[in-house]
C-alpha cells in the first residue's frame, strides 16, 4: 500500500490555514458537521481559491485526493 504523499499538515498549508495541531483541530471544531449533500468544496468557509484547489484535487484524482478526501470525512 502507497503512503499518502500528502499530510492534513501541507493541506492546510496548501490552503493558507492555521497548519498547527491547535489550528486544524478548531477549523475542525468550528466547521464540523457539514452536511451529507453539500461536497466539501462547497461549504461556505472556503475562499474561492481554497474551493477550486479542492474541487480540482477530486475532479483530477490529484495526489492530494487521499488527503482532501480525509479532511471531507473529519469536516462530517
């Protein structure tokens, strides 16, 4: 099995995010619970930037879809 090249770390500072342990674990406690039917690209916190960069790495099975797609779960 690949590991991940990526860590929840550099997406948040792909993102422009707080990428401290402190940091990811309030943007996950203020921002939890997002909806079933909202794709997490879509969820109001994200600037259009942040949206497009996630949209992409689904859209395009990127390298960073294993960790985007870990972030969709702790965000639910």
């Amino acid at each position: 099995m690949e590991k991940s090249l990526h860590s929840i770390v550099s997406l948040f500072d792909q993102l422009g995010l707080n990428s401290t342990e402190e940091g990811i674990n309030n943007f996950i406690n203020k921002n939890g619970q997002l909806l079933g039917n909202i794709e997490l690209h879509q969820a109001y916190f994200w600037n259009t930037s942040q949206a497009t960069f996630l949209k992409q790495a689904l859209d395009d099975d990127a390298d960073w879809v294993e960790i985007v797609n870990q972030l969709d779960a702790m965000l639910r």
